[in-house]
C-alpha cells in the first residue's frame, strides 16, 4: 500500500493505494466520527464491491443509496434520493457519506455530504480509473446544469481516499482508456519524466499489472495533490489541470451527457490544445505528435467529431468556468510537461485551430 | 452607521447599519470583484427597493432574479431558477450575488452564491428585522426538505452585510414582532443587561425610532458575531444561538411552513425552553414570567398550538440537526443570560414541559 497526503491545514487528509483495501475495517475507522454510514453507489459496483464495503463497516450503522449512473442523471433529482434516505433512515449531522463508484457517484456523494445538514463526513472509495486519478482528489463535487457541465456544486474535502486497485479487475476497458486521458494529462502539464515512464508502461497498464496500475494512479495523485495544495480553490495554477477539458467539455455537452466518455472528450480537447500549443510556435510538430501518440496506444479517440464546427465549439466553451468577464482563457502547453492558463492568443489561432483536419494530421503522423 | 466586524480570518467581514444605506455605492463597490452582478430579490421587495438598489450598482452588469417568497418556496426548485438566470446570462465565476429581502431570499440566495460554479461572491442585504438580526449574518444558508427545515445547505459566509434601518419603515408589524423574537433571544442567551435595555425601549423599536432600531440591531449582531466568531461551525457554543428553535422548527413543520412565521414559532419555543428551564431548577418562576411577558409585549405568541401533543413535537424534534446518535440536546437557560445545550436532563421533565397547560401559565402570570 502507498500512501500520499493532501495538505491543507485543517482539511488534510490521506490517500491510500493499494490492493484489497475495500477490506480493511482499519483504513475506515480513523475517519469515521459518528455510529452511522451511509453508502452511496451504483447498482453495477453494488453489485461487485457493496457486500464486501459493508463487511468492513459492520461496526456502524449503515444504509446504502443506489443511484442511476451516467452523466445524464448527475442531477439534482438523484442526488435527492441521498438526501430522502439520510432523513428516512434518520442520519444526524455526524453521519460520514462513503462514495462507493466512478466520478458519477463521487461527485454526488460528495456534494450530497458537503449539503446535507450544511456539511457530514466523507470518504471516497473511488472504482474506476478516472476516478482514482483524478475526481476522487482535490475535493471538487457537483452536478450539471442542462447549460453547463458541472455548474452547480461544492469544494468539499473528504476525510480520506481509498483506492483499492483490484476494482480495476472489473472495469471495462473502454472506461480504464478513458482513466488513461488523465493519467497521460499529468505528464503534459507538469511532468516530463513520468510521459517517459508511461511510454515504457502504458501496455502494462491495459493489461492491469496491479504494480503499473499503483505506481501510475500514485504518480498521477503525487501531480495533482501537489497542485491541488498550492491552490485548493482554483485561482490559478490548478486551473492547469483543466488541459483539454475547455474543449472536451464543448464536445460532452454537443453529443450530449454520457455519448462520449468524460476521458474520452478529455483526450480530444487535449490533442486540439496540443495543436493550438504547436500554432502558438510553443511547442514542435513532434510533441505535438507525441502527444497524440500516446493517446492512441492508450485506446482513445483523438479527432473531434465530424459534425461540430468551430462555432460549436466557442458557442459551448464562453460558459466554461475560466471565462472571466467575456474573455475566455485556455491551457495550453507552453512545452511538453509545463502548462499555462492564458487569455493571451491570437483570436485567428483559436479559430484556425478548431478548423484544422484532425483526420489529416493524425493519419500524416510518423 | 454603526459597524461591526465578524473576526473568521480571510474569510472576516463587515456589517454596516444605518439609514440609506442602500443609496450608498461605495459601501457596495469593495466587495465586489468582477464586473457582474445577480440581485435577488421577491415581489414586494422589488417593487419597493430594487431601483434604488440597482441605482447603485449602475457601474456594473445587472441583472435580477425575482422568486417566489415564503417557506414553502424555500426548495430545490426555486433556487433553481437563480442558477437559470445565471447561465442565461453567462454570468462567471467572478460574479456577485445581492440579496435583497428577508431570511428565505437570503437563505436560498446565499445557498445559490456557494454552489454557483462552486462559489461566487455574496453581499446580504436583508429588509426584515428577522433576516437583519439573525439570518443575513453568520454564513448559514440552505433550503427545506419535506422531511426538515434547513436539511439541505452550506455554511457561506458573505462578503459583506449592509443593513438599511429604514427598510423596516414597509415591514407589516407581524413580521417586525417575528424579528424581536430573535432580539429577545440574544438577550436571553448571553446578555442580561440587553434584556433591561430591551424591557425600556420595545415600544420605540415598535413605533420604529431610527436610533432603538439602530441599537436594537447592532447589539443583537454583536452578541451573534460574538458567538460565530468562536464557533464557526457549530461544534460548540454556536448551537446556544438556536434557543428555542428545535421545539420551534417542530410547530413550524407540523403547523406546515409559512402557517406560522419563524419567530413566532422561534417565540413560542422560547417560552417551552423557559418552563423547561424552570422545571429544571434552573430559572425561577418569576424569572420564566420575565421573558414570557417581553415576548408578549413584543406582539408574539407565547402558547404552543393547542392540537399539537407531546409526541407531535417529540417526533419532530427527533430529526433535529442538534440530535447525536439518537439523544436529542436541547438548548436551556441555566439563568436568564447564560444559555446551555445539554442532553442530561431527565425525560420526564421534557415530557411534563410538553404536556404542560401554556394557557393557564400565562394568564396566571401577574
């Protein structure tokens, strides 16, 4: 087991990563403060992983919620059926909301607990790829709104992470590529010698070699714990870590929630950065094509598709949260492995950008 | 105008009060940081003081969000209609909301400002004496669930509280009384001498004098600063603040919201805690006539509704958020000025305070 530390005074707290976690009772206890949890999940993980949860806290006194997954019901009606069972089954403002699944289920685990009774305890138990890299960290929990992704939520810091890489065994590998988006994302915007390591490790990774998967998820929460401390609530440098997501977001909400993977859109928005980055003269067509080249060994989509148009691209990306007063900013690479957050480009390299032939580029790469 | 300051570190902040407030741009012009602005507000409140205000904020991005007012509307889906208005209107992350209006506009607005992209900026400026001495400072915000008062929230501080004494001049008498519950409260908590103050001046603040306003206002909100400033959270001495309110939310839910107004029912749980207090040992007979008899100068209710029995209430108070693992904590007064929250007390004391007969009580008293 490894174990990392998000610092943030009073708010700190662990994330552990390792094999069969989900069964010791141990890891939990420190991080629960009253008698009663409330598990929150979907009915797949349910199935899979509930029985074994409950095992380990079978100290407490617990209930589970099973939600509706998918993007398209990260809503507020579901999240009101965390709130109808807490006040059903009588939970008090000590209770600790546990988030047993995918970014779906942590998001709204997370903002049900950051809301119920103005704030319980937290953990997050996060089973896929994406999730452990990337959602279950840094305390960022939320809904959609039917015009904008994410535009309604909280940041609300768990007790604890747990990562208990065997869930992986489970997830189809569609999802484990799109985990990959953001793993890869890390080495692009902070550091270089972990694309190095991952070019040599991303087969072993597909093929869920419990070492690679640790020290992967371990590589890619040391990147973003160490973001997210500098700047827990996104005034600047952990806007960085939205590489892609400006763009990606455009296509999510074009094709419509739950059409596209959150990584999949991630690893496209984050190859047109990768070419906007190239027309800005900041980085080489190489890195460009390196780039993009270990999104495809990853298994993922790197063209944008073939109906949206540059207007649907802008029309999407002015209610992105990194809009200020109009202006809209973007990150892009000043070099392979150091972002930048910049409102400072050429309107025409923007335009141009969303107008490239992505098909061309990809099949012309060497 | 008077000032007073809460002390919570960056998170510290002004509350001005005075008459013309509202007229006032530089009082509004340091707390806001973007060039966008979201007043919201109700009907009435709007048709009365929405220009003026909007007058002031001419140098910004205005726009205005009118909700439905009352209890009943405070829910998921009328706060949703300020996160519409939001997005319609492209509003960023760096935007300001305004509340204009009592506790249930303040409530929900500032519920919408920490959710909105996970937190925007929030100025109070509350129009009712309830909102001014109670709800608009202190950072609690939230709505209702069907299952309990303010289930549903977050603790959010504003960037500032600016409170106009001359909107009271509109107030309908009822809810100026509903607001001198809360008044009556602080001094009943952890202030003797604003009791004798209070016992003076209760028919000017009435009769609306601008200066026992002024002063009625700004001592209630130095005694609640006071106390928010030790426990931001309500893990301790915060919770003495909800004096009477827990048999007070049980009138307001089985009454139905918005039957009875929040300090009427907040007035009439006061008088429970005082008999309860008294059947303690704690309070003598005549000290528990004291208060009752300030709240029946101040226009209030002081009988509970006569078809509501001991497990009426006992069901409802269950589900209070002051409730651990099961034992309900109430807040007494240990003396007049000096308030407690406590679980040991014996049962049958609660039991007999529910059943005793408040008519007879009062008319008894000389």
């Amino acid at each position: 087991m490894q174990t990392l530390k998000v610092n943030l005074g009073e708010r700190s707290y662990p994330i552990h990563i390792g094999e069969g976690l989900l069964d010791l009772p141990e890891l939990f206890a420190p991080h629960i403060i009253g008698r009663q949890v409330a598990i929150v999940s979907n009915k797949i993980v349910a199935s899979l992983y509930l029985e074994r949860l409950s095992h380990s806290l079978a100290a407490y006194s617990v209930i589970s919620v099973i939600l509706p997954d998918g993007e398209i019901n990260k809503n507020w009606k579901t999240m009101q059926l965390i709130f109808d069972a807490l006040l059903t089954a009588r939970h008090d403002r000590y209770t600790t909301v546990v988030a047993l699944g995918g970014g779906v289920i942590g998001d709204m685990a997370g903002f049900a607990a950051a809301c119920y009774q103005r704030g319980v305890g937290l953990i997050q138990v996060p089973t896929t790829l994406l999730s452990q890299v990337d959602s279950s960290v840094g305390g960022k929990t939320g809904i959609n709104h039917q015009l904008g992704k994410n535009m309604v939520g909280a940041f609300y810091q768990p007790q604890a992470v747990l990562i208990d890489t065997t869930t992986l065994n489970t997830l189809p590998s569609r999802e484990l590529s799109a985990g990959l988006a953001e793993v890869i994302k890390y080495g692009l915007i902070c550091d270089k010698s972990f694309l190095v390591w991952l070019e040599k490790y991303i087969d072993d990774i597909r093929a869920l070699s419990q070492v690679a998967l640790t020290e992967a998820i371990s590589r890619s929460n040391t990147a973003k714990a160490f973001v997210v401390n500098a700047d827990e609530r996104e005034s600047g440098v952990r806007a960085t870590l939205n590489l892609g997501h400006t763009f990606g977001h455009a296509i999510e909400t074009y094709m419509g929630y739950g059409t596209w993977l959150h990584g999949e859109a991630v690893a496209v928005g984050t190859v047109i950065a990768l070419e906007m980055s190239q027309r800005m003269g900041w980085i080489s067509i190489q890195e460009r094509n390196y780039g993009i080249h270990l999104f495809l060994r990853a298994g993922l989509p790197v063209i944008p598709p073939a109906e949206m148009t540059e207007a649907d691209f802008l029309e999407r990306m002015i209610i992105d949260k990194k809009v200020i007063d109009g202006r809209l900013r973007l990150v892009l690479l000043r070099h392979i492995g150091e972002a930048v957050l910049t409102d400072d480009y050429p309107k025409e390299i923007l335009q141009t950008t969303l107008r490239a032939n992505y098909n061309a580029l990809v099949h012309c790469k060497s």
